[in-house]
C-alpha cells in the first residue's frame, strides 16, 4: 500500500493512486454501474432544453435546496445571548446535525444540548426526556439561560413546550426564576431563517415580560438577522461608536462564533447581557437588517414596545447610504468625516474595477435578505443579474421586491426570480442560459464544477474556505471586500483560461 506511517498522504493524493483507482473501477464493476460513455451521453443530455423542461416540471423532489430548516437558525440565534445553552427538544442525531453544520462554518466548537428523545417519548411523548434534560444541563453545564426549540418528532406528536417547562420547573428541574425562553420550530416547514424569528422573539418575550417603563432608554436595537459573518457586528459597533448611537445588537454572537485561544477553554463568550435584552423593550427604535428572518420579532417590538421598527441592507455603498442617512435623522448624529473617507476609497475601487465588472452576467442563489442586498450591489457596479434563485423566498413580499429593484435598473431587465428552486434547477439554468460569474454558498461548487461557472463564495454555509466569515460584507469596508471577492475571482478565472503557451497565453498579462 501507498499510505504508511512513514509517508502519510491525505486523500487527494492517496485515492489517486493505483491500488484505489483499481478498487473504484471494480467497485462500478460490482454495482453494474453505467459506462463512462453512457455516463457522460446522459450528462451531456442534461445540459439540453428538454432535459430543463423536465428538470422544471418535477414536484415531489428537491435536489441540494440551499437552505436549512428551522432548528439550526433558532440555535444560532440562541448563542447571541450571554451565558446561553440551546436545547433542542428532539431526536440526538439532529441536534448533532446542527452543531457540526455550524462547527464545519466557523471552525469553533458549538454548545448546544438534546432531550434525546426516542420511540418511547415519541409515543408516549417527551416530557420525562425534558426535566432529565433541562436538570443535567443546569448542573453540569450552569447557563445563565436555556433557550429552548424542536425538531420535527416533538413538533408531529404535539409537545406543548410551554406546559412542559412548566412542569420541569414543579419537578425542581431548573429554578422557578431561570429563564427558558422557548420556540416551536417544526423542521418541515419555512427554513432556518424562519427558526431565526421564532427564537428570537421567543427569548425577547421571556426577557421582557415586566419591565415595560413609561420612558423610553434612548437606546436603539440593532437585529443582524442570520448573519453569518460576524465582522458584520463588529463594523456596526464601530459606525455607532463614530456616531456615538446609544444601542443594544440583540442576538450578538460575534464572540459566540469568533472566541480568542488564550489557553483556557469557556462554554460561553459573549452575547447580548440578558439585562440588555430584558432592557430592549424600552428602546426608542429597533432597526433589523433582515426584513425577511426577523417579521414576528419586529412586529412584538413594535405592538409590545411602543417602537419605531424598519429595515435596512447596508450592503454597498447605496444600501450604506440609505441606512447611514436614516441613523443619523433618527439619533440627530452627524455621519462622521471617518466613514464619508471610507465611502470615497469604495467609490474609487469601483471605478479601478469598474471594466472588468461591467456587463457580466451573474446568477445569484442565498436567503432573500443577502440576495436582495447583493443584487442591489451588483447592480451598482454595473453587473447584469440573470438567474435569481431563492428557495426560501416564499415569504411576504420578497418576490415582488426582488422583481421591482431589478425592474428598476437597465441591467436586471434581463433577469428572472426563481422561488422554490433549487440548485439543481440552477444547473439546468445555467447550462441553457450561461452567465460568467455564479454567487453563493459552497454549495455552488458542484455547479461550478458540473458548468465550469466561476463561483464566488458569499452566504451561509461556507465549509471548504477558511476564515470568510471573520469578513464584514456590511458597510463601506464591507464593499471592499465584496468588491475584492467578486473582481478577483473573474481575474483568476482569466488567467487559468490564458495558460497554455503558444494557445491562449496572449493576454497572460502580468497588470490587469
């Protein structure tokens, strides 16, 4: 064998060699697979028109959708807060699914815990799984709070959280004062960003219950959404610290997903205080910068708190104007002198990388609030959107604003929304209505690999890069990075296409 304690391979180059490769090829032998020139016939075959009406046509299938259900967002909305344990009232192996999906994103070991239940509690139902559980993880773990959702066997069988905390807490499970906020969040409807909303609102209503005060805090509440890049939090500290804005971030969890190794291990870093966010229901005014993960939490703070609520994408340099305008007439801050500098050197590198942007054909894939914060960006540096899909668009008028932004602009006349779709329907998208660029997650690298479309990696999740999401795409710094991303990605593309001497390698050129 190749592989020996004295030479160690990882597996691109260990299952390149003879041995493997003799396995594969008896393996397709075995299970009577196809030939490769059957293979690549059908493969071909599914580049085709025919093959894109059909693929368009199915109903009772969904091929890499793009999107994650609702547990995962309402546990990632969880770890925002200070000293906060998630615990998913379920089966264990889901709870394992979530905590690797976020561990395999930011690289950090994620905390949350399971009620374990199996076809015992599925039967009779959860509620004994649920005071063991609340009861160890106080002990042995001492939260500050529980924070508490389902998965889809609690949700079929009809748990009702609420009379089961109830009654963990009459058992003497947790103390009668600790809070264990709850959310229903049944997996096989809306998605992760839906979870997002229903935790979130459901930490804030046990926070705030009775500390409603006459005056208001002064304060602003800033919601991230699910946000996966946690520079976002930090470059919104700092616009407000320029400003000098009183505010709260709900659901901060830069530090959650970003801790520092000094040497020590702790379960817990940082997070919004509960104090704080027992606080927010006295704000002057919360600002969401994700219409679409965050409508019951706004609406509660509204109705509950008397509020001013609205919306704002900061992403690229008119999304940061509108929000950085609407801050300073809402707090009577002047924008600084820092962040109109910061505005210009974005405006600069648009126009050193306004001719290779200009007039590329794009598709785009994510959640509703990224894509429209993305297509608004792109479309500023004049890039032309193609193919938009979004498969957990079916929200309250996300279509109808995705189609009047790209209505609005010369470049996205062109462009179609897909709602429902999913990736494989891209494929098929894609290879009959070819685009020079594809943005979106990592899932995209089949497609980029199936189609040959470059991609660009931006969204949730990111599993095969390291350190994205240590990144801001919030603000002016954060359109430098978009920027950098995007333009160097068609630059890299360019030169891979420009490397066989004598062939193509004319316009190898050294300064671009």
């Amino acid at each position: 064998m190749s592989q020996n304690v004295d030479k160690i391979k990882d597996h691109f180059q260990l299952f390149q060699e003879p041995e493997y490769q003799e396995m594969f090829a008896r393996k397709r032998e075995f299970e009577g697979g196809a030939s490769k020139e059957e293979i690549e016939r059908v493969r071909e075959w599914t580049k085709s028109w025919e093959y894109r009406e059909k693929n368009f046509a199915r109903e009772a299938l969904t091929i890499n959708p793009a999107k994650a259900c609702q547990p995962l967002g309402a546990i990632f909305a969880a770890a925002g807060f200070e000293g906060t344990l998630p615990f998913v009232h379920g089966s264990q192996g889901c709870v394992a699914y979530f905590r690797s999906h976020l561990t395999r994103n930011y690289k950090e070991p994620f905390q949350a815990v399971s009620s374990s239940m199996t076809e015992d509690a599925a039967v009779f139902g959860g509620l004994k799984n649920m005071i063991d559980g609340l009861a160890n993880s106080y002990a042995l773990y001492k939260p500050k709070m529980i924070a508490l959702c389902t998965t889809c066997m609690a949700e079929v069988i009809g748990d009702d959280l609420g009379s089961f905390i109830t009654n963990s807490k009459n058992e003497g499970a947790v103390p009668q004062d600790f809070p264990v906020p709850f959310a229903h969040t049944p997996s096989f409807v809306g998605s992760h960003i839906t979870g997002y909303d229903n935790m979130l609102k459901g930490i804030l209503i046990a926070l705030t219950d009775g500390k409603k005060t006459e005056t208001d805090n002064g304060k602003i509440n800033f919601i991230p959404g699910f946000d996966p890049y946690i520079g976002n939090i930090r470059d919104l500290k700092n616009i407000l610290s320029l400003m000098d804005v009183p505010s709260t971030v709900l659901a901060d969890n830069a530090e959650s997903f970003d801790s520092p190794n000094l040497g020590e291990f702790k379960m817990y870093n940082g997070g919004t205080t509960l104090e704080e966010a027992g606080d927010s229901i006295n704000a002057k005014a919360t600002i969401s910068f994700q219409k679409y993960s965050t409508p019951k939490t706004l609406e509660y703070l509204k109705q509950e708190g008397g509020q001013k609520t609205a919306t704002y994408r900061p992403i690229g340099v008119r999304g940061t104007d509108e929000f950085l305008m609407a801050l300073s007439e809402l707090t009577g801050k002047a924008i600084p002198e820092e962040l109109e500098i910061e505005r210009g050197r974005v405006v600069d590198a648009i126009t050193d990388s306004q001719a290779w942007l200009h007039g590329k054909r794009i598709a785009i894939y994510g959640d509703p609030d990224h894509v429209l914060g993305l297509l608004n960006f792109t479309l500023e540096l004049g890039m032309q959107p193609v193919h938009v899909v979004v498969n957990n668009g079916n929200v309250a008028g996300f279509e109808e604003e995705a189609k009047e932004l790209l209505a609005n602009d010369p470049n996205g006349k062109e462009a179609t929304v897909w709602i429902g779709k999913d990736l494989w329907h891209l494929r098929s998208l894609l290879d009959t209505e070819p685009v020079d660029l594809l943005i979106g997650n990592s899932y995209g690298k089949f497609l980029q690999r199936d189609t040959g479309t470059p991609l660009v990696r931006i969204g949730y999740p990111i599993f095969d890069r390291h350190h994205q999401h240590r990144y801001s795409i919030l603000g002016y710094k954060g359109a430098f990075n978009l920027i950098n991303w995007i333009v160097n990605t068609i630059l890299d593309e360019l030169d891979r296409g420009s490397m066989d001497l004598g062939v193509n390698d004319t316009s190898f050129d050294l300064v671009r």
